[in-house]
C-alpha cells in the first residue's frame, strides 16, 4: 500500500509474526538525521499484516518530518 509518499508492505518473519517494511515510493532512500536507508523494517511481531501496517503507518506519521530526499 502506498501511504504519505511511502510504499508499505507487509511480511511475514516467522509462523504468525508479521512485521513492515516501508520505503519511499519514488524508490530514493530515506534518509534521517543524515543515515541513508533504501528501506526500512519496522514494528514488533504482531498477530496479522494489518496490525504491521497500521505500526508501519504510526511511525511516518511520527517520524516523517525527520524523512528526507537523499541530497
């Protein structure tokens, strides 16, 4: 799913453990406070994908503003 400017996917690390992935959706790395990154994995083993999606969605909300375009 794409959401503010990020793709989100959804995976499965383990039988029942769901965690996301987000990367921009113009395919540049997010960048925060300097560090480049081509995706990053976030959240803790939750029971479905959609719980590791609204996870996912929480921390662009929170952290977006610190999300920059690699110079």
């Amino acid at each position: 799913m794409i959401y503010g400017g990020f793709e989100i996917q959804s995976f499965e690390a383990g039988r029942g453990l769901w965690h996301a992935r987000i990367q921009r959706a113009d395919q540049e790395p997010v960048v925060i406070d300097g560090l480049s990154f081509p995706t990053l994995e976030v959240g803790f083993a939750w029971p479905d994908p959609e719980a590791a999606i609204a996870d996912a969605i929480a921390h662009i909300d929170r952290f977006k503003p610190r999300f920059a375009a690699a110079s």
